[in-house]
C-alpha cells in the first residue's frame, strides 16, 4: 500500500472534509464498472477505498503519521550516517519510502498487501426527533441507487453508526464490501439534540419573569408543567430529567427549558414610567 496521502491526493494537513470529498471524487472515477476494461481496476478501487478508510479515522490517522514520522526519522539517521553515494542514497530514499508506507499501512489497516474485501460504502441517513420515539426505521440511499430501510439502534443519538454486512460494494474477486450508516438528526423547529440531552426555549413574559409563574413545556412525548422562580432572566435554564431522548435500557436523557424574556405585544406606559423611575434613581 502507498501513503494514502499520496492515493487520495491530499496533503498530510487535509481536513477530513477534504479527505471524504478526495475519496468520492476517485471512488467514482476509478469504480470497476466505469473501467471495465482495466484488469487492475478493482485493485486501484480497492487501495482508494483503504486509505480512506484510514484517513476517516482520527485515532487511526494520528497513530499512522506518528509512526511514519518516526519510521522517516530513523531512515534519514541510518541515510546520513551511510557512505553511499548520492545516486545509491537516492534508490534507497525511494525503495525505503515505499517499505515504511506498505509497512505501516499493514500494521495499521491489519491487512496484507492484497486486499480480501472491496471498500466498505459509507453513508447518512437523516432522521428526526420523533422517528427516534416512534422507533421508526432510517433510509439510506445508497450511490447505486438502492434504498436500504435501517433500524434505528437503541440510544441513537447524532453520529451514531452501525455497520450492515455485504451490502456495499461488490469487486470481482473480492468479498462484497459493507455499508456503514452514520445517523444525522435533522434540524427541529423546537428542540435541538446533544447527545440524549434536548434543549428548547422557554418564552416567558417579563411580569411572569420578574414575578415568577407556572407554565407549560412542550416535550415530544407530551407537555410537561413547571414552575418558573421568580426573578428568572434569560440566562436561566430548567433542567426537566427524563425528557429527553430515550437511551439504553429504558435510560433517558434530560429536557433543558432555556428562558427568553419577552416583552409584551405593545407598550406599556406605566412599565416604561417605572423603568424610567429606576434608571433615573426616582421612586414613586
């Protein structure tokens, strides 16, 4: 395997969003069903799809550039403390590179040089706060236009993953590849998710903020009553526990009421009479 900074062509500072676009552009162009006349082409295929599947992952990434750093290290000291001339020093530059990079690509990816399984298909499914409480299954369109109708695991949350055996890629010579769903929670027009936690605001007006009142919370699964302390301002939050998204084994997470202040629909003079008193240091 070569440097799979060098397969994908990015550079070793690309962001991951760069590394995925890098990675769609050739799975596209070097797919076996566009080149049906290269023998070598699912090979190639293959090779994108592994550093790819490298490069994603960030612990994996950072163990593979620590160790090529020190594996060049090391051949530039055993470089420099050679008499070999300068033309030798360059094949060996050349032959080392190669070795350090099919070395570390084994140790890191845990395969042999020729791969046994075609790339796995990595897409999103975009789901809802509700289809989360009514369990009800993601769809996942795949690039072949397939549509794979996946359940939604318990404690789903954003960025949660699950792996759907041999239903990606299919090489010939090759065991067929897997699909890998990562969920997204779509926006909401009420709650926004973090984790199994859901956050949502709070009108209240400024009487019932200064002076404190019961109100009504909406929850998805239902409306829930609380009370708002007196003397409440926008920085406040009310945390409801057990409201939030479902979890594990009947876990929830937690409903945080953030509170905005609001002002009243119209002006109010004897408001502005009074706030003007107190600004001004009059009492009446």
């Amino acid at each position: 395997m070569r440097d799979p900074y060098s397969v994908l062509g990015v550079k070793p500072t690309a962001s991951l969003d760069e590394i995925k676009a890098a990675w769609r552009t050739l799975a596209k162009a070097l797919h076996p069903d566009q080149n049906q006349s290269d023998p070598n082409a699912h090979v190639r295929f293959a090779e994108v799809g592994q550093a790819y599947q490298l490069l994603k992952d960030p612990d994996k990434r950072q163990r593979f550039d620590q160790e090529r750093r020190m594996a060049e290290e090391a051949r530039r000291r055993e470089q420099t403390g050679s008499a070999r001339s300068a033309e030798s020093q360059a094949r060996a530059a050349d032959g080392g590179e190669g070795d350090i990079f099919s070395s570390l690509w084994r140790k890191m990816a845990g395969q042999q040089t020729a791969p046994d399984k075609a790339p796995d298909l990595i897409v999103d499914a975009l789901i809802s706060i509700e289809d989360i409480f009514q369990k009800a299954k993601a769809l996942a369109q795949l690039p072949d236009g397939r549509t794979l109708r996946v359940a939604l695991p318990e404690g789903v949350t954003d960025g949660k993953q699950v792996r759907i055996a041999a239903q990606g890629h299919r090489l010939s010579g090759l065991k067929r590849g897997d699909v890998v769903v990562t969920f997204r929670i779509a926006p909401h027009p009420v709650f926004r998710a973090d984790g199994l936690d859901l956050y949502t605001n709070l009108p209240v007006d400024i009487e019932n903020a200064v002076l404190g009142c019961e109100t009504i919370v909406d929850a998805p699964d239902g409306p829930i009553r609380v009370t708002v302390p007196e003397w409440s301002g926008s920085d406040r939050t009310l945390r409801i526990r057990g409201r939030g998204l479902p979890g594990r084994e009947g876990e929830r997470g937690d409903l945080y009421a953030e509170i905005r202040v609001m002002l009243w629909d119209h002006p109010d003079d004897k408001v502005k009479d009074l706030m003007r008193s107190l600004r001004e240091g009059l009492f009446l």
